[in-house]
C-alpha cells in the first residue's frame, strides 16, 4: 500500500513529541527525500552511515580552510551529513532493518565526524588569537577541542540514555534501545571469545556502566522494576511519563543541532569568532546536561518511593 510523505515520517519516528524541533522540521523532511530513494535502490542503512560519516568528516575537515568558499562548503557537507544520519534510522525503521551493529556503526560514523569538525577548528584558530590579548591560541587550541570531545560524549551519552529510557518507560517495556550493562554482560558471555562482535559489546559495556554511574536513583528506580517481574505498571508509566515528556525534550539542548546552528553562526562572523561555539558547549550546555539528571534523579527516587505504582491497580481487591 502507497503511503504519503507526511505518513513515511510518522512511520519513521522513534517516538512522537520528543524529537528536536530541527529535527521535526529540517531533517526529517530532507532526511525522508533521501530515504525513499535510497529504499528504491535497495541500499541497506548500514551503507548510509557509513556515506554519512564520509560526508561529515570531509566537511569538518574543510574547516582547516579559513576562506568564505570552503566553509560555506564546509557547513553545506556537515548539514548533508547529518541529514544522511537522520535518513539511516527512517530507512531502517521503514524497513525493519535495524541491529546493534547499526547502532554501534552510527555512534562511530557520528564520533568521527565530530572528531573531524574539532580537527578542523583547531587548523583554523591556532594561529588566531586568543579573545582580548594579543596572544596566539598555538597548542592550546587542541586541549580545548579536546575538552569539547569529551563534552561531546558526555553530552550525547546523557540525550541517548534519557530518550531510550523515556521510550522505555512509555512503552511498558516493549519498545526502545535501553539496554543496561548486566544484560551486556550475559550477551558477552555469549558471544564467540574473538570475534568483532564481542569487542563492540565490551565498548558498549562501558558505555552503559558509565550511564548507571551518572545516574544512581534512576538504576534503583529499575532495579526495583526488575524485583517486580520486570513489570512497569500503567501508572507508573503514566506516573514517569507526566514529568519525563517535559525533561526529555529539554534534552535536545544537548544533542548536535543546536551546537551546530551556534558554530555556523561563528564561521561566519569576523575575527576568529569560532571560539564562542566551544563557549557555549562548555558553559550553556554542559549546565543544561547537569541540571536535566538532576531532575530526572529526583523523579527517579520518588517513584521508587510509591509503592502502590509497582501494583496493577487490576490486581487490587
């Protein structure tokens, strides 16, 4: 059965109302011009990511090229390849053709990318001078990319586990990628002792461990889920979701779009204005991120604390 534009969008969204406001209206239109065709000719999405990542580590790499023509290429390939990284996830959903190994490629095809962009920013302002003195950025403008990658991740690794958990909790359990480092465990010990495979899940178990450490009262939150049958009642799914559908679209703060419009904005100011783009990653959204698991905590410990939300309301007599 043919199906409209509008209709392949919706089909293709993780989870209605959480996507960022760019996303909704930029990327998920041009992202879907792309994926009808790339369906058309059979390509699979891992093949998407990884042209993805090719066409964003291309842009940030231009970066190096302090002249009006490149950076507008620049900004113009780093937007293609963020709307191939969104047509890569509606391809797979549209066709159901999605794995962990898609997942993992994606956060790699993202990572480098990023890698590139900070590459490419540090070319570009180390002979700049620092803001307010006559002194040259030299080395230190590496260090300071190299905080903004560890910004990065940290940053990324928070919207990814809010939005799974979120998608989690609404779903009852049925749908999402939340996935926590016990079951990575038991998928390790699975898995053949040299194989690509059990590398990505070793990575992958870190990457969860990490996520549990930032975020105590939410692990006991689940924990005690899983006491119960690993059975999230209706109402404490409606219980989460009242306060959770607020904080989780406070976490497109931290995802790529916002930072992206804020480092185009200083491309293309004069003077080396690059500078503010690492600015407001450290300052404004590093903020945002701590602020929203303080707030998910605190909803996390007190749904713990109700035990009448761990009960179907059904099995009351």
């Amino acid at each position: 059965m043919k199906t409209t534009f509008s209709e392949d969008i919706r089909r293709a969204q993780k989870c209605e109302n959480i996507g960022d406001p760019i996303d909704t209206y930029v990327f998920d239109y041009t992202g879907m011009v792309f994926s009808r065709l790339f369906i058309k000719l059979h390509v699979i999405p891992n093949v998407i990511t990884v042209l993805s990542g090719i066409v964003g580590v291309a842009g940030g790499l231009l970066l190096c090229f302090d002249t009006l023509p490149l950076t507008i290429l620049a900004a113009f390939l780093i937007f293609l390849a963020t709307t191939l990284d969104a047509s890569d996830g509606q391809v797979a959903r549209l066709t159901k053709r999605y794995s962990n190994f898609g997942r993992t490629l994606d956060g790699a095809a993202d990572f480098a990318g990023y890698l590139a962009l900070h590459a490419g920013l540090c070319v570009r302002l180390y002979h700049a001078n620092i803001p307010f003195t006559e002194t040259e950025w030299g080395y230190r403008i590496v260090l300071v990319a190299a905080a903004g990658i560890y910004f990065f991740l940290a940053q990324s690794r928070t919207v990814d586990y809010y939005k799974n958990l979120h998608i989690y909790m609404l779903s009852r359990g049925e749908r999402g990628e939340h996935t926590r480092s016990a079951e990575v465990t038991e998928q390790i010990k699975a898995s053949k002792k040299w194989s690509f495979d059990r590398l990505r899940l070793l990575i992958y178990r870190e990457y969860t461990r990490v996520q549990e450490f930032e975020t105590p009262k939410t692990q006991k939150l689940l924990d005690r889920i899983e006491e119960n049958g690993n059975i999230i009642t209706q109402q404490l799914s409606d219980a989460y979701y009242a306060k959770s559908r607020k904080y989780v679209r406070a976490t497109n703060i931290l995802a790529y779009n916002l930072r992206m419009v804020v480092l185009f904005i200083s491309l293309f100011l004069p003077g080396h204005m690059e500078y503010l783009y690492f600015a407001f990653v450290f300052l404004f959204i590093e903020a945002a991120r701590i602020v929203i698991i303080v707030k998910y905590e605190r909803l996390a410990a007190d749904l713990t604390k109700q035990q009448e939300l761990f009960t179907e309301l059904e099995a009351i007599s």
